[in-house]
C-alpha cells in the first residue's frame, strides 16, 4: 500500500483551457511545501483562503494564485490538504505540479485522495465508487444512482445487517463459553429468526445490486391518456397479443394491466393504465373512478417510460399536450415521455407532426417505430446509469453471496442441532464478507481494483 502520510499533488481540474484551473494537494507536508513556495498561511487550525503568487521559473514568471487551505485534518481527506486556483491553462497548472513536486511533494496516483478519505474512515467504498459515479455522469438518472450512493443508501442497510450479525455472533460464542452453565443467551428458535430476516435482507440486497449491474431491473412502460384513446389495442399489438381487454366503449380499462416481455435482450413491464377522467361526487361511479385514477397515477409515477396516447382522428393533438404536461402529476425526473398519436389510419397524412409517433393497428403504421424507440431509451438507460454501480455490483455481488450462503448454512446447522461451534464459524465468515461489502475488512488488492479506476487528481 502506498505511503498515506507522503505529500501528493495532482491537477484536479479538466486539462483543456478554461477559465479557472485547479491543483489539489494532500498530506502531512502540506503547509511547509506552500510556505516553501512562498504561499503563507496564517498559521491557525482554521480552514482559510489565501491569496498570494507562485513563482513558476522561466518564461511563465510570478502568478497569481487562491488557495484554499486546510491545515489540519478537517478536509476531504483527513490530512492536512490545500487547492490552488488560477488559469486553466494546462503548461501552467503543470508548472505548478513541477514546483511543489520539486519542494517535496509526490505526483499522485489515480483515486489516491479518495482512497485516503476512505483510509481516514471520511467514505465507505461504495459511497468512495460512488464519487466515481458522480464524476462520470453523463445524465440525470446515472447522477441520480449516484448521489444516493454517496448519502450512504446502500451502506447504511449493510451495516446495519453487519451489526445484527456481530450481536448475534457474540451472543452464540458466549453460550459457547458457558456452555457448562445452564445460561441461555439466545434461544435456537429467535436465532433462527433472526438470522432469516437477515438472510432476506442480504439476499434483496444482491439481487438489487445485481439488477443494476449486469442484470439490469425491468424497465416500466406506462400508457396515459384519454378513455378510449387506443391505449389498450396499441399494447396488444406491441407485445403481440392480447393481454388488455378492448372494446369500443370508453373507460373498459379500470385496473392496471401489465405484462413482461423481453425487448433487444431487456426486460420490460408494459403497463395499460385507466384513461385520465374525473366524475362528479354525486356519481355512482365515482369512487370506483377515483380508485382507477389513483392506481393509474401510481403506475406512471412508478414508470421509467410514459407513453401518451391522444385519438389523433378526435383530439387536438398539441392542445391535448399542454394539458397533461400542465395537469398531469406522475411526472419523474429520470422519466421519458413518448408522445402517440393513434388511429393514424383515420386522418390525412399532410396534417401530422414530427415530434409525434402515429400509429394505427389497423394497419400497423408506428408499431415498430415505437417498439424500436422504447429499446433505444432502456439500452441507452442501461449504459448510462450503471457507471460506477456496475463497478460497486462486481466487486460486491461475490461477498454478498457467499454471506448468504453461510447464513443458510448456520440456520441450517441450528435447525439440525448442530453445534453452536460450527453455526458460529460461519456467522464469523458472513460478518467479514459484509465487512469486504463497505470496506471495514479490505486487502491492498480491493482497494486497488475500486481506486484504480479513478483519474488522477480525485
């Protein structure tokens, strides 16, 4: 493992010219290298902004830098750490890297201040992937995934399941100490259920990691729009065949209706939801309609995609757009909306609009069109959220599965009567497995796999 208590000092910022440029630094040398620099601090503990000039040699002479400066451990990082800022110019930041590294500090490796603010117990491993995650965004969604990794919403739960799992380890070993004495710590029926609750938990939380890895979650794909709008038929005809019940009547569709098919290898739940329509209180339908709005609004709340049918040969179709977009309240920020024109068959064709898919499935104009549009959007979805999940899944999927084997195994040991010796060794191989999950147990080959893949200077 390398030297953490070295100083290091990377480029932080992007490399192509830019307004402000920045150069990170981290270490127990940090203040001594700037002052050798002539940076001077004002020698407090506190955080401070320091505004000086770093001669850089000839031709570039004296420039003007910010620096902000943690002298103490209150820092990314926990060690004493400083930023410089001043052009984004790429020989100048450079130069800057030359001269602290001639006063004593050390080109930095790839995820080296992460790793350190990892060592220093600042982030667990998956919320120091999940930084990676954050710097690689490219959409909202993939951000999204990210940033509530980095709040600690995967490790929070596997610590919690870590610490279950130590009580109840302590509990087994000290029946095993006084196993001469008539004290029971835990009987072998809450043990059991304990350790089954546990078992679940592990279990949800492999297959979700796994889902957003390699084996991504279904994509949801709801129908909105009006009664009788061809919601139904135009379902059917996508998944090839008859799964919601059509009829000319308006408002056949009370319930949601899904089905799973398998799209450009992923999966999808198209959901056929009740067509938006409100009724006075007095109306003897009128709970049964509330009841339908509200399941419908939760499926397209719940949706990754929302298709909007509007009767093309009835309706106005963009005054037909304002509405629901304005009106509308299962509307998601990682959501896309498709907009449908049906019944294509029944209007002339100089009248449509290119930012509409026209379908009909009389003909089946559109049919394929819109298939082809919903695989674009999962196959991009999948490629652009995973980034650092998939990192977070490969590395983890492994120690979370081999926990819950040995959880089985000690239910099971349990169940046989077994003795509590052998329930106990493997409690203690689950235990280090979650620990490998967050980063309590790690080896240099671990961290060299999560931090490797980061660029230099984060």
């Amino acid at each position: 493992m390398l030297d953490s208590n070295e100083t290091i000092v990377a480029i932080a910022s992007p490399t192509t010219p830019a307004m402000r440029g920045i150069v990170r630094m981290s270490g127990q040398s940090v203040v001594p290298i700037l002052e050798s620099v002539g940076v001077v601090s004002s020698h407090t503990k506190r955080p401070q902004v320091i505004h000086s000039r770093i001669n850089l040699g000839m031709p570039l002479g004296e420039m003007d830098v910010t620096v902000s400066l943690w002298p103490t451990s209150q820092s990314y990082t926990g060690q004493p750490s400083a930023e410089l800022h001043t052009i984004g110019s790429a020989p100048v930041l450079q130069s800057i890297v030359s001269v602290l590294s001639a006063a004593g500090a050390r080109a930095a490796r790839p995820g080296e201040f992460t790793m350190r603010a990892f060592l220093a117990g600042r982030l667990d491993l998956p919320q120091a992937e999940a930084v990676l995650g954050v710097i690689e965004a490219e959409q909202r969604g993939s951000l999204e995934h990210a940033l509530k990794q980095l709040a600690g919403n995967l490790s929070r739960p596997l610590e919690q399941m870590r610490s279950e799992m130590l009580d109840l380890l302590a509990d087994v070993e000290a029946g095993l100490d006084f196993v001469d004495e008539d004290i029971e710590f835990i009987s072998d029926d809450a043990l059991v259920d304990r350790l089954s609750v546990i078992h679940a938990a592990v279990e949800k939380t492999r297959q979700s990691m796994e889902s957003r890895g390699g084996n991504r979650a279904r994509a949801i794909v709801a129908f909105r729009g009006n009664p009788n709008a061809g919601k139904s038929h135009l379902i059917n005809a996508l998944v090839g065949r008859e799964v919601a019940i059509v009829a000319d009547v308006a408002g056949t569709t009370r319930d949601v209706v899904s089905v799973e098919t398998v799209l450009g290898g992923n999966e999808i739940q198209w959901v056929d939801t009740a067509g938006i329509e409100s009724r006075a209180q007095q109306d003897p339908l009128f709970e049964i309609t509330a009841a339908s709005q509200a399941q419908a609004l939760r499926a397209s709340q719940n949706a990754d995609v929302r298709i909007w049918c509007v009767d093309a040969s009835n309706d106005d179709l963009a005054a037909q757009r304002r509405y629901f977009e304005t009106h509308d309240g299962s509307s998601k920020r990682s959501s896309v909306d498709i907009w449908v024109a049906t019944k294509s068959d029944l209007i002339d064709v100089a009248t449509r609009q290119s930012d509409w898919i026209y379908t009909s499935v009389i003909t089946g104009e559109g049919v394929d069109q819109l298939r082809d549009r919903v695989s674009q959007f999962v196959a991009s979805r999948d490629q652009e959220e995973v980034g650092s999940i998939m990192g977070t899944a490969a590395r983890c999927s492994g120690s979370l599965a081999h926990a819950a084997t040995c959880i089985e195994t000690a239910i099971r040991f349990v169940q046989q009567g077994d003795g509590h010796e052998f329930v106990a060794s493997e409690l203690r191989v689950a235990v280090e497995c979650l620990g490998e999950v967050t980063g309590t147990v790690y080896t240099d080959d671990i961290l060299d796999r999560v931090f490797g893949r980061f660029c230099i200077g984060k």
